[in-house]
C-alpha cells in the first residue's frame, strides 16, 4: 500500500497504489512460512517478496552495527531491529516529528508490488527527504516489523505486539534525536498502528488513522468471515482501549477515510472516532476520495494533515482546508 515517491509526483499514485495490494488483501500465513523460518537481517535491506513472507531474525549485534536502525525491546511482545529514514532534523534536539506507518505489503506469489521490490535505503532516504521539505517539519518513516528491513514477521501484523514494539522503537527514536512529542499517521495497516498507538503513548499530540480498520474484527464479519485475513482471530482492537486519562491533554485526532473504501469498510473505521468521542477526546472524522481499484488509498492525504497538525493549524481551519478535497 505504501508507495516511494516524491510527494509532488501525486498523479503516479493512481496506478502504482492499486498494484501493491491493501490491508485485507494479504494472504494468511502458510506451511512455507513457518517450515523456512526467518530471513538473515542485512543491512542493505532485502525487499524480496519471500523475506516479507517468511520474516527477519537479527541480533542485537547486528541490529547496533547497522544503520537507521533501533533495537526495540519489550517486556511482552518481544525484540526486533526496526529501520527507519529521517530527515528535516538537525544537531539540536527536535520538540516534534511526523512519523509515517505504511500500509501492508502485498504478498500475492508473484504479485509483489515491483515498487517495493526495487526499493533500497537510498530512495527510502530520498522520500524521507522530500517529505520533510514538503512538510517543513522533521519527518520520519518507519519499516513496520518485517518490512523495509526490519526484523519481525509480517504475518503478525494487527496483532498487539507489533504496535508494542513499533512504541518501543519509538521509545529509542525520541531518545536519540531528543524528540518531545509525536505526529503520527499511517495509511490502512499503518492506520491501525496509529490507533493502537493513541492508547498506548501519552506523547502523541496529533493522530490521523487513514483507511485503517480500527476494528479489524468488524472488517472481517463485514467480508463474512470468522477471522482476520492474517488467519489469527485475535487482533487488536484499539478502539476498545481508549481512556482520556492515558493521552496527551493536547491530543487531537483526525479520521481520515473514504466511506466508500471496499477493502476498508466505513464501519471499522469510524468506531474509532466513536470511541473518542465517548471518551471526550477531541476527534474529527474527514472523508476524502481515496485511489485505487478499492477507493482506498489515502496515504499522501494522511501526511499533508499530519503537517498542518503539526504546525498547530486550528481544528477548524484544517477542517475547511480538508473540506476543499483530499485525494490520494
């Protein structure tokens, strides 16, 4: 779902989103996964439809000597090398930075997005670039857990522990660059990641969960089926979790999608901003027309809100802002 390119270049998204697949397009863990075991991390990246498959193993060793990268350690969900490219930082410490979680990796056999498999460091450096130029404001993009070189598994993705140690790289990226608070959005995937994160973190000063299925549970009943497309019953259901007395007094969300998305229903979107809402947390819930065959596509969307948010832009005004159309 997510794509590599200079965020100028919003036209080529049309086509080259629709081929890297979406959220609830993967296909479930296979004997093939479990019977090969992890890929060897390296440094330069491996992009390979079979690592996404199979998941990263890497040492701590490994994970420290290597670059753009953090060793995020939990208490229960486990250890893994994740990868991320920054920039729009300098020498001194950085009071806020935009994080960007990217949507799911396609993993179809022989239907690998080719975007992604030609990806490398350097034109993730590239993007990460453009962005925080585009922005004007410190930018960061994360490799989710057995993606972009990260170790992890992909397979497990929707369940609680990749969000948790998705925090706990967080964790090491604030220490790192003195960072004080976070603006985070992600597009479908990495939507439920941003959700999971709002109960999870009390730095969070802005969040925008874009196309992302907040309830993955009622994603799947609505596609008529008894569990996830990951083939575990026992996603986390960040709506569920909500508490005002966890978040950031400043926090503001913003629920970005497209009610006629047909890989992310409407309905498990918006319980998210209903959840909110209950909880009195400031929340807006934006439609925008999303790209793609399934109308789901709204990653650039998600980064342009995150930059107002992150400016201080009013409520208000990013909602007539956003009233004049989000696309793509």
């Amino acid at each position: 779902m997510h794509q590599i390119l200079h965020p100028k270049g919003f036209n080529k998204i049309l086509v080259m989103w629709a081929m890297w697949g979406v959220a609830g397009a993967l296909l479930a863990p296979t004997a093939s996964h479990a019977q090969f075991g992890r890929a060897e991390f390296s440094d330069a990246g491996d992009f390979s439809e079979s690592t996404i498959m199979r998941g990263v193993r890497a040492t701590q060793a490994q994970c420290e000597a290597a670059a753009n990268t953090v060793w995020a350690a939990t208490a229960s969900s486990g250890t893994e090398c994740i990868k991320y490219w920054k920039a729009g930082f300098s020498d001194q410490p950085v009071k806020r930075a935009i994080v960007f979680f990217h949507g799911d990796i396609f993993v179809g056999v022989g239907k690998t997005s080719r975007t992604y498999l030609d990806l490398d460091n350097a034109r993730l450096q590239k993007n990460a670039e453009d962005w925080a130029r585009w922005l004007g404001m410190p930018y960061i993009f994360i490799g989710r857990p057995g993606t972009h070189g990260s170790s992890g598994d992909h397979m497990q993705r929707r369940r609680i522990d990749e969000s948790v140690i998705i925090s706990a790289a967080l964790d090491e990226i604030k220490k790192r660059h003195g960072i004080e608070e976070w603006v985070i959005t992600g597009q479908s995937g990495g939507g439920h990641v941003t959700s999971s994160l709002i109960t999870e973190r009390a730095d969070i000063v802005c969040a925008i969960p874009t196309s992302a299925p907040s309830s993955p549970r009622i994603r799947w009943e609505m596609m008529g089926r008894s569990k996830d497309t990951t083939n575990y019953a026992d996603s986390y259901e960040p709506w569920k979790f909500v508490a005002k007395e966890k978040v950031n007094p400043k926090l503001r969300v913003f629920v970005l999608g497209n009610p006629n998305d047909k890989n992310v229903f409407w309905p498990s979107q918006t319980v998210m901003a209903d959840a909110l809402q209950k909880a009195q947390i400031p929340v807006q819930v934006l439609q925008g027309e999303g790209v793609g065959p399934d109308a789901h596509s709204l990653q650039n969307s998600a980064r342009i809100l995150a930059g107002w948010c992150a400016k201080d832009v009013g409520t208000e005004e990013m909602v007539a802002r956003a009233g004049k159309g989000l696309k793509g």
